[in-house]
C-alpha cells in the first residue's frame, strides 16, 4: 500500500522543541536589556564594543571550523555570538577597537575551538578572552568611564577599587549610575533577564544561589571592620558578581552536571571571589573565580554522581 | 531513597478518547510469531495443512519463562516459516488463513467461577497464553506464582497509560469496567493479597470514577481495594516508577517488584484474565489506539492478534499520499519504527501510529553541551549523557561506571535532549556490549 520510504530510528520518535540554538537565543536575548541599559549609560562607544566583539567571535568560528574541516554553518548555533556578547560585557566602554578583537579571537581559538569547539571546551570562552586582555593590557582594561551626565567623564576606578569611599547609594549601583564594564553596570536588568533564564528552565536556581549567597555570607563575616559588620549588599551590586553568578557560572559546558556538583561549584566560585576581592591586589575576583572553579568540574562531576534508583 | 524525575510530553490524546474500541474484522491471513513474549519462543503442536478454529492452541510454552499462543481466526495452517515481526524485524510464525467462517474453539457461555482456586487461575492464566498486555509481554502466570520465598503483600494494577497519543487502556476501563474489577478480584486471589491499589492519571478521571463505581457495585469483604489518582506525567506507569510512587517501595536495582512484595498488572491484562477465567476465552486479540499525526479516523479497534498493521491503517483512512514519516508500533516514547506493514500486531502491540515529518524528524545530532536536562529527566536516577558519550568514543568501560543496567529505556532522555543525541540507543549499545564482553 506504502509505495515510499518511510523512517526507521530508534525511540524516542517525538522531542521536545527545546533544541540548542533555541537556549543559545534566549540566553543572547536575556542579556540585550543589560547591554542596552549600558549603551544608554556610556554612549555610542559601547555599541562600538560589543559590536567589534561579536563579529571578531563569529569570523574567528568560522575561520577555526573551516580549518578543522567542520561545517561553517555550526556557527549559526549561536554559540560565538554570545561569547562575543560576554566578552563585550565583561570589557571596559572605552577600550580600542582592537581590544575586542583580540579578545574575540582568543575566546573562540583558546577558549573554545582548541579543544574541540562546542561542548568540549574547559573553560568559558568569554572568560579566556578577557583574562588574556586583563594579563596582556592592564591598562586598557581598567581605564573605566563614568555615565554620560556625570560631570568628570574618565574615572580612575570602579566602585568596588574605592570601597569606603561611600560615593554611591545602593541605588546608583542598582540602577548601574556609576563606572564599570559595559554589561555589569546594570544590575535591575541583569535580574530581568536571569528571571527569564530561571522561567525558562534555561538556568536552574542551583549555582547562581549558592555563589551569590557564599559572597554575602563572607563579606558579612570578613569584609568589614572586625567581624559581621561587611557590606554585603555593596558586593552583591557593585563589579561583576550578578552578570557572572547568572550568565557566566551557570554556562552549561563548564559547569558540573549534578545539583550536588551545582551547589558545590557555586560555594567554590563565591569563597574564591571574596579571597580575591579581600586579600587580592585586584579588586574584582569573580571572573578569575570562576575560570579557577572551571577546572575543578572534573572533579566535582567524579564525585557527585546522581543517586540511582534501588540503589 | 532518592527523588524520581519525570517529564511532560504533549499528551496527543484527544482524537482517540472519545473513540469506543470497535472490532475490526478478522483477518483473511494470520500471521502469528512464534516468539512475541519475554522469554523462550513457544512451539508449534500444529502441521501445516492442520484445520484450527479460533482459539485453539497452536503453539505450546517452552520452559518457564514463555507463553502459550492460539490461532486468532479459524481456517488451515498454511505455512511454519520465518514472516515479519513488528519489534526483532523476522521471527518464525504459524501463518494461517481463514475459512471465513470463525469458529470458536471454546464455549463463551459464562461459567461458575466462585469455587474456582488459586491454583485453577494460574493454570487456566497459563494455558489461555497471556502475558503482560502494556508492552513488555512477561507471561502473567510467572508473575502469579511467586516462588515460595517471596511475600507478596500489595498488588498494583496499572491504568496510568502514561505514553502519549494511546488510549486504548483508557477505553477498556470506560467500557469494561465491572470486567476489570472482577479480573481484579481474580488476580488478588490467585496471589492470596488483600491490599490491591489501582492507579490511574489524573487525565482520565472518567476512568477512575468507572472503576470505582463498579469496585462498589462488586464490593467483596475480603479485598482492600482503593483507586489511586496519579500525577500525569511520564513514565508514571513504568513498573518501579508505580511501586515507588503508590507505595514509596524502590525495585532494587537488577530486581523485580516481586522482590518488594508487589505484583503490578496492566488493566488489559486484567481483563483478558476475566475473559479466561469466566469465558474460557484465551487471549487472542486485543484492543489497539490507531492514531497520528493525519490519520482521517483515529479508532480504538479490538483486533485479533496476527492482523498485519497494514489492515488497521486502511480501516482508519491512511491517505498514502500524505506526508507519511513513520509509522510506529507502542507509543511514541518506547514504540518501534516499522518498516514493513505487513507485519502483524503482536500480544504486546498498544498502538499503531502514523507520524509526520513535523512531529517525528529526530533533526541532527549535535555534540552533548552538557546542559544535564537528561539527568532531570532520568526516571532511574542516571547520567544519560555521560553513558552516551562514553559509549559514542567505543569506552564502554567508562559507560560501566555510570550504572547503564538500570536504565528501562522510556526515551525521557532523548525526549528533552537539546543536541539530539540517541541517547537510549547508546546507553542500549552499551548494555548489548558490556554484556557480551
């Protein structure tokens, strides 16, 4: 009666629509808010940036794939475009042009493509890309600029280099009225879009709430004049803690699989943050946290297997 | 005691849960597999040219585990050779084709069942050839002879359906619901158990409430009956994923529910135990949900067991010139992808389905992200991606480590899988391996 082929494959035969590039667009699309709310601080020049550095991410992708024979077209998981966003946000506003695009390159070579492209890498690419800017041009990457209105336009320091100073209100830091890198700035639209990644089971609660809440902990035991008297809540909005606790710490491929492994993964990235903000010359830890923290998940993955059912 | 997961897939079933099962006529030839039970293949006791009427043995049990199989129509034994099998592609069968006229083997006049014994139902569940009906096809008189070792305290009848697009479990206990309660009472006597727990998915109330309206028309003394709503969600009607969740009592691992004192039963199998019991009926058909993506009439058909697949799909209007992409025996979750429709609906057939490329393109694989979905889809409490990787690399000593024999292959995996990897089918390929080696 059937005079055509008809498909034989193994079960399951339906799946649900949550496919990769889907989770890799929504991710990109929960980061926009907090990346417009840093262009609208900062200026124009801050489009420049993350412009630069998503390009220089999807060239150097398809460069990388053509050179190990793979399909060009795996670009198109959207995987390069949002290191490139990352890396852009995690990048002062007034860097030079090529800042971005050596920082791109590295992402995607280093970070990412040396070890077999996506899923394979052990590090977050974004991650790479601007630990190898902060080693590489110090300076560039720490010349901050303050928001548009404000009366002195180049700052010397972020808010967390001049802890005790006490010139911003938790509002300012909130709002992200006060100098930084472009997309961490904002902190009220960083949590709109972590809202829509927990909505859409893109992120679970497990790593963000662990690592944010270690930091507050410690800064609340250590961080003051004698014990229990730090600002936890100046930590928690001012540098890069709510950007990387949501959108870099929770990255699928460089994080462990388990919750055990999550919550385990979450205090180690929040102690190491708040070692380096206290005890470091430098004043923001959550990025090298996090790239430290990324090594161990084999470990953490070893030990913190799922408990089997009649087992 | 860990936590079990579970996933939502769509549950497709509303073009068929309306349907009553209808009988689809018997079929002109019939093709009957040898082996279509857990277990050794049964033998044949016929000879080519030998005249069978519905109903008569054809084929005898082979050891313990294994299964009696009877001619579906009646008419000549034509031929004992290999013939196409719906799930191990061939297999030997008796063919049979029909006089036309089908006669029974067996009086249906009812009997008087009140004095029949624990151990009459176990042989007459034997001799009738019946096995567990949601699919797995474990001969129902094993299950009810426990060996002596072994206290059995609850028996659990099992009306979740929880894959999607079938209903015909769902229809049986609507339409047959004072039959299955006294399939019910037969089992729980057989076992000598008091305390019977029915559990069924909260969509398909109806259903609970049929039941239980005939559990109190019927209500006897003895038996401690009570209906158990369930969460629909799959795979609530996975064996171990009954007992956990009706009694919170894990299998333990390479076990079976006898091990924790239970007996789980499918109400379809309930009911072709009343059907033996008091019709003398052996099982020799079944009911089927027929549905998909485009079927012009989705049906619930009781069919006798041998009618090729090609016959249900007529019967429910294929249009062969749609965009046909498979066509699958079992639900979409478990089933098999079929590739010849001459095949024959087997004692363990639950649907037929016909799905478009829409709804079934596996789409590319991709390499694992590691975005652990799996893992919180696990039922079992396994690491599915990390089986899968290992066995994709040929480390199938790797896989070991991560407990693949737990595994019971419900596609939650795959279902959710955002890279679609085939995880079911590595974590298969590496149980088949590590078995071997």
């Amino acid at each position: 009666m059937l005079n055509k082929d008809i498909t034989v494959s193994s079960a399951p035969h339906i799946r649900s629509g949550m496919k990769t590039r889907k989770i890799m667009y929504i991710v990109i699309c929960s980061l926009l808010p907090a990346g417009m709310a840093g262009v609208y601080i900062f200026g124009l020049s801050s489009l420049k940036v993350i412009l630069i550095s998503i390009i220089a991410c999807v060239l150097s992708e398809v460069i990388f794939l053509m050179l190990r024979n793979k399909d060009p077209k795996t670009v198109l998981d959207g995987s390069a475009i949002l290191t490139g966003l990352l890396l852009a946000y995690n990048l002062p506003p007034e860097v030079p042009f090529w800042i971005p695009i050596v920082g791109g390159v590295v992402s995607i070579m280093l970070g990412k493509q040396i070890f077999g492209g996506l899923g394979h890498n052990i590090f977050n690419p974004a991650l790479v890309g601007r630990a190898f800017l902060q080693i590489s041009w110090p300076v560039y990457m720490t010349t901050w600029k303050n928001p548009r209105w404000a009366l002195d336009a180049v700052s010397s320091a972020t808010p967390l280099a001049r802890e005790g100073s006490k010139s911003f209100t938790y509002m300012d830091l909130f709002l992200g009225n006060h100098g930084g890198c472009i997309g961490e700035v904002c902190v009220a639209l960083l949590l709109v879009g972590a809202a829509i990644l927990l909505f859409t089971n893109i992120i679970s609660f497990h790593i963000p709430a662990s690592f944010i809440g270690t930091v507050m902990f410690l800064i609340w035991v250590f961080g003051g004049k004698g014990f229990f008297r730090g600002d936890f809540m100046f930590h928690l909005l001012a540098g890069g803690l709510v950007l990387g606790a949501f959108f870099m710490a929770t990255d699928y491929v460089t994080r462990p699989l388990t919750k055990k492994g999550k919550i385990i993964f979450g205090i180690g990235c929040g102690v190491l943050t708040v070692v380096i903000r206290l005890k470091g010359s430098y004043p923001e830890g959550v990025s090298y946290a996090i790239l430290f923290m990324n090594a161990v998940v084999p470990l953490i993955d070893r030990y913190t297997k799922t408990k089997v059912y009649g087992t | 005691m860990s936590k079990m997961n579970f996933v939502h897939p769509p549950e497709f079933k509303e073009s068929t849960r309306h349907r009553k099962i209808e009988q689809l006529p018997p079929p002109k030839k019939a093709i009957l597999p040898l082996s279509q039970h857990t277990g050794a293949p049964s033998e044949p006791v016929v000879n080519i040219g030998d005249i069978v009427k519905t109903g008569s043995l054809i084929a005898r049990s082979k050891g313990f585990i294994s299964a009696n199989l009877h001619s579906s129509i009646s008419g000549k034994v034509v031929a004992i050779e290999q013939s196409p099998h719906p799930v191990i592609g061939s297999s030997n069968a008796i063919v049979i084709e029909s006089d036309g006229q089908d006669l029974k083997a067996f009086s249906e006049t009812g009997k008087k069942v009140s004095s029949v014994s624990k151990e009459d139902i176990i042989s007459i569940v034997k001799e009738a050839g019946i096995v567990g009906l949601g699919g797995a096809a474990f001969p129902t008189s094993v299950k009810l002879s426990p060996s002596a070792g072994k206290k059995i305290d609850t028996l659990i009848i099992n009306g979740a359906e929880c894959e999607p697009f079938l209903t015909c479990d769902y229809r049986l206990m609507l339409e047959k619901s004072k039959e299955i309660m006294l399939g019910v009472f037969l089992i729980a006597k057989a076992l000598g158990v008091k305390d019977v727990l029915i559990g069924i998915e909260d969509n398909k109330l109806d259903a609970i409430e049929a039941l239980g309206s005939a559990l109190f028309r019927l209500r006897i003394a003895e038996q401690k009956v009570s209906m158990r709503k369930l969460k629909t969600r799959y795979p609530q009607g996975g064996e171990k994923q009954l007992t956990k969740t009706l009694l919170n009592r894990e299998v333990p691992s390479g076990g079976l529910p006898l091990d924790i004192g239970c007996v789980v039963n499918n109400v379809q199998t309930v009911f072709s135990v009343y059907e033996a019991v008091y019709m003398g009926k052996p099982l020799y058909e079944r009911v089927v949900t027929v549905s998909g993506s485009f079927l012009k009439n989705p049906k619930n058909l009781l069919v006798r067991i041998g009618t090729p697949i090609k016959e249900l799909l007529e019967t429910c209007g294929l249009d062969v010139k749609q965009d046909i992409y498979k066509i699958i025996m079992g639900g979409p979750m478990t089933g098999v992808a079929q590739y010849n429709l001459d095949a024959p609906v087997i004692k363990g057939t639950s649907g037929i389905l016909v799905l478009n490329r829409a709804s079934s393109e596996p789409g590319q694989e991709m390499d694992c992200i590691r975005c652990s979905r799996c893992i919180d889809a696990c039922p079992a409490g396994l690491m599915p991606c990390m089986i899968g990787v290992a066995a994709r690399r040929n480390r199938f000593d790797i896989a070991s480590t991560y407990n693949p024999f737990d595994c019971i292959e419900c596609g939650a995996c795959g279902y959710v899988c955002p890279s679609n990897i085939e995880l079911v089918q590595l974590i298969k390929l590496a149980k088949a391996k590590l078995k071997k080696s």
